[in-house]
C-alpha cells in the first residue's frame, strides 16, 4: 500500500482504531501516513506496529482516568489530561515503541495550524528526537478554546482540523495515487452551523488564525465534497462509518466508545479480506 490519511475527530477516533487494529491484524502496512488530530495519535501506534495499544488508550486507560475533564482544563489549561497523555501513558504506562516507529521507514505528517500565518503544516520527526515527535502530537491534537496554543520549533501550533481535517491533497501532492482515506463520519454528513465572525476576545494576537477559525465549517463541509467527488470518480477508496455517527467530539460514554471501535474494526477486516 502507498497512503494512508486519517481524519481526526476527538473522541469518534475510535473508529480508526479499529480500522488500524484490523490492518495490523492482516499485516496491512503503507509508505506514507498523514493523520490530523486524534488520527495522529492512532496513528502512531500504527506506525509503531502494537496492536490494541490505541484501543487501550482512547477506552481502557479513559475509563480508568476520566482524562476528559473540565478540571484538567482548570489545572492544566487543556480539557484533556496531558500529562497523563503525553508523559506517563507513552514512558510509563503503555510505552510507546519509539525504536520500531523510527526505524519503520514509514514517511509520518501530523497536520497542525500555525497560528502566525493560519495555515495548516506537515510535520514529521524521523531523527530519533522521541520527545519532538511527542510535541508535534500534542500540537495536532490542541482543540481550541479548549487546549493551550503547542510550541514546535518555537513556532506556535494549533490542531491540525481547524484547517485540513482530511488532508487527502497532502498525500495527493506528495505523488501518491489512490490513497486511502480513513473517515469518522459517515457519508453524507455536513456541518449544519455557519461559519461566524470570531469574538475579539480571542486569540487577538494571532489574527490569521482567528480567520481560519470563521471559516471552520464551510471549508469542512468543502472537503467532504471533494472526498466524495474524488472517491465517486475513483481517485481515493474510503472507509467511513456506515451510519450516523452517535458518539460526540468528547463523548464519555464508554460503550458507546466501543461500540464505534468495533465498527471501524469490522470495516477494517472487510477492506484487508477483499484486497488481498
């Protein structure tokens, strides 16, 4: 296989894990990987080839932690618990393979949005630097109004989503054909809210960042269009959820967790059997 792009979407992520899972289990495996947010972080432990580790942290370790939380966002400055996240669950809880990732050969872009200029990047840390290759998560991953802006390489991010939620150009541009493109919403769906101007108290240092953010929803809405036209014409195959999804950004619901997760894993093992 060549590309791999991978939606974000908070919580609903765990459709991807299963669809990972699912690759993992049928030694399905791609050149180059391009995720945003939350299918950053699954898919890092894709390219670190361990298996269930994603499932463990966006459920398992969830219901042990309760890592979502007003009180993080309190003490920490992010809804999240990113200390928990970041520090001990990669050193301590469940190690990430850092030796397996860096010596993959996977090519691995997380998006994120510079805050200085509004436009979404591509990192990728492949030199052995474990704690940069945490940072660029951590920036990918930054939900705003509700996580800290990330500093990589002194430049200030925020999540990848805010401009490229389906980074399929990315993987295109790279001169890569047919990509796959993993989803977390199911075909169809569009943003329904309209995009508004951002209330000056925001992120006013950063005033090409508060113009991203106005047009969040349109320019969403825009690359649903698109993954649909191109999948139509069959320039990329998708894997999405087959029904409305009913789990939240930031759902607690941890059956309703597993229930997305076993899904994305059923759609996963249909994909890899129908390919081989």
């Amino acid at each position: 296989m060549d590309a791999l792009v991978l939606e974000g979407g908070g919580m609903r992520g765990v459709f991807t894990t299963g669809v990972l899972d699912a690759f993992m289990k049928h030694d399905v495996h791609f050149r180059y990987i391009v995720g945003v947010s939350a299918g950053a972080c699954n898919g890092l432990s894709y390219a670190s080839w361990q298996p269930g580790r994603a499932h463990f942290s966006n459920i398992e370790l969830f219901e042990r932690y309760d890592y979502l939380s007003i009180r993080h966002l309190i003490q920490q400055g992010s809804i999240f618990d990113t200390k928990l996240l970041y520090e001990r669950m990669p050193e301590y809880i469940y190690p990430y393979d850092y030796d397996t990732y860096f010596n993959s050969g996977i090519i691995f872009e997380q998006v994120v949005t510079n805050c200085r200029t509004g436009r979404a990047e591509y990192l990728s840390e492949h030199s052995g630097n474990s704690r940069r290759l945490l940072a660029i998560c951590q920036a990918t991953s930054s939900l705003p109004y509700v996580a800290k802006i990330q500093y990589v390489d002194d430049i200030p991010y925020l999540d990848g989503g805010i401009v490229d939620s389906i980074p399929v150009e990315r993987a295109l541009k790279q001169g890569y054909q047919k990509p796959l493109v993993v989803l977390t919403r199911n075909r169809g769906y569009r943003k329904t809210m309209k995009d508004r101007r951002m209330p000056r108290l925001f992120y006013s240092q950063y005033p090409r960042l508060r113009v991203a953010l106005s047009h969040r929803n349109s320019v969403y809405n825009a690359q649903l269009e698109e993954v649909e036209r191109m999948e139509d014409e069959g320039l990329i195959t998708v894997i999405r959820p087959e029904k409305p999804i009913v789990v939240d950004r930031l759902e607690k619901n941890i059956q309703k967790l597993e229930d997305l997760y076993q899904e994305g894993f059923a759609l996963g093992e249909r994909y890899c059997t129908q390919n081989q």
